[in-house]
C-alpha cells in the first residue's frame, strides 16, 4: 500500500503502532497536501476517482510558508481546525522522519502552528439513561443475551468499541474479573469487570456456541458466528438507543466511555485511576471529565457549606 511512502508507513505501523484507520488517514492527508503543492489548491474528488500519491519528490516541493498557506486553505474549504490539525500532524509526522533518516535535507512544518481546537465536553448518559440502556436487550435469545453482555462490557470498563470488538476469549479473566483489551498503537492494559458485565459474559458464554461455531477466539461475534465488527458494535448500541432512548439519538459507544469516566469520577475516584483505566497517555485528555461533573461539585457545595 501506498508504495511511494513504503519506509514511512512501515515506520506508522511498527513504531508507532498506528492502526489501519489511522494509517490510511494520514497517507490520505500527505496525498492532499502534495496535490496542494503540485496544483495550488486541493480538489475535491468523487469516491470513484483516485488522488495521485504523495510521493517525496512531491514533499520535497515544500517550505514553511506553502504549508501554512495549506492549513490555512483546508480551513478555507469548510475544514474544520481539528480536521486541519490532524492534517498537519500527518505531514510533521512525515518531514520529521524523512529528515531523520536523510532522505529529506529539512523541515518546513516544524515551525508551523496548528489551529487552536475547542475542547468540548462529552455527553455523558445519566445513571436511569444507561441503566435503561443497558438492560433493553430482554429475552432468551442468543442475540439479545450477547447484546446485553456487550453493553455492561462498555459501560463496566469504559472501553473503545475497537477494543471491545478485538477482545478474545483468553483475554477474559473470569476469576479476577480483568479482560486484557489492546488499545490505542496497540498498547495493552487491564481493564475490571464490574460485577453485573461478569454476570451478563457468562450467559451470554452459554449461548454463543448457538451463533454458529466460530473458528476464531474474539469474545463478541455476529449472527453468523463471525467476529463482531467496530461498526457492528456502533450499529447495536444505535439500536437499544432507538428504542430507549429515542431523544439521545447521538449517544454512540464513545458515550458510554465518557459516561464511565463521569460517573467514576463523580464518586470520588482518583484521576489517575480513571487515566489508566481509559488508556490516556496524558492526564489531560483525562482533565476533561471533571468538567462534566460540576452538577456533582454543585450538589456537594449546596449540601456540605454554611452559606451555601
């Protein structure tokens, strides 16, 4: 894939551990940015035409100027800043490592600066809206018994739905109520299973032979036997959120994630546990949550102060 750029994508995938969606997005953005330099303005293609590839001749053309002008044209275009951002870390993240390994004489990005992004807070479900959520799978059903293991699992760990969706069968550790899950640039972590996610894995366990006979080892698979997908998992949460919460319709696995961290930490668990068990390398991608929980400060000033 993408033979002109071999040295760097082996560099994406076995250092820096990027996955394939990753990957492809930053080869996508390198495309954009050369056709940029060769042509003076990006185009916009139709999903049957093909973008000539990045290539280094084609980086070569570069200087600090054209790649601010390049930001400043992807905002032009009705990008937004954290699209333009993610732009610019693909195309630092290329001169940075051609420089390193001679290939390129210099670096135009690296004095560039990247759009201020707005942080802004997560929706986070309230403890009756996941409750509701994650007991709509009712029934015997294979199916809905899986469904309702899958949706304690996301809402007991706070996991990605990439991750819930990569973990296998030797990942979970019923006795200490641990899966192992593989995160972002496939770092690994433990996550704990609360209780009713134990409950909900074994029976959904004593039924999962009755979705065909898997000759693989992922833990969550389709109606077919297959392995459950990332888009999969999307589609079934988007289903008991039709049904439940018809109001939520933005509420996605992602919501889960931040309504574990929100409700970890509005009962009074410590930051940096709640880092760890998201998988942060920074403490503050983590920050973020104790803005959601101001309702919770609100409530405890009002109850605890004199003057309140």
């Amino acid at each position: 894939m993408h033979a002109a750029l071999t040295e760097f994508v082996v560099y994406l995938e076995t250092e820096r551990g990027f996955s394939a969606h990753t990957l492809r997005a930053y080869l996508a953005d390198l495309d954009q940015f050369c056709d940029y330099l060769v042509n003076g303005e990006v185009a916009f293609l139709r999903e049957t035409e093909e973008r000539p590839p990045a290539t280094l001749d084609s980086l070569a053309l570069a200087d600090r100027k054209k790649v601010r002008s390049f930001v400043a044209h992807v905002r032009s275009r009705g990008g937004s800043p954290r699209t333009a951002a993610r732009k610019l870390a693909a195309i630092r993240a290329a001169f940075k490592f051609y420089v390193r390994i001679e290939r390129l004489s210099s670096d135009p990005a690296s004095g560039v600066s990247a759009p201020k992004l707005s942080r802004d807070l997560p929706d986070a479900l309230s403890i009756p809206e996941v409750t509701l959520l994650v007991e709509a799978p009712a029934g015997s059903e294979p199916l809905g018994i899986r469904d309702r293991a899958l949706l304690e699992t996301l809402y007991s760990t706070g996991i990605r739905a990439a991750e819930l969706a990569g973990i296998s069968l030797t990942d979970v550790d019923r006795i200490s109520g641990t899966a192992k899950v593989l995160g972002k640039r496939r770092k690994e972590r433990i996550v704990h299973l609360g209780s009713h996610a134990l409950e909900a894995i074994e029976s959904y366990l004593q039924v999962r032979s009755e979705l065909g006979l898997p000759k693989h080892d992922r833990l969550f698979v389709n109606a077919r036997g297959g392995p459950l997908t990332t888009r999969s998992v999307q589609r079934i949460v988007e289903k008991y959120v039709r049904e439940v919460l018809p109001g939520k319709q933005k509420v996605s696995p992602h919501t889960l994630r931040h309504t574990f961290a929100t409700h970890m930490l509005n009962a009074g668990a410590d930051l940096r546990v709640v880092q760890e068990m998201l998988g942060h390398e920074s403490l503050s991608s983590t920050q973020i949550y104790t803005h959601v929980g101001i309702d919770r400060l609100k409530e405890v000033h009002r109850s605890a102060h004199p003057h309140a």
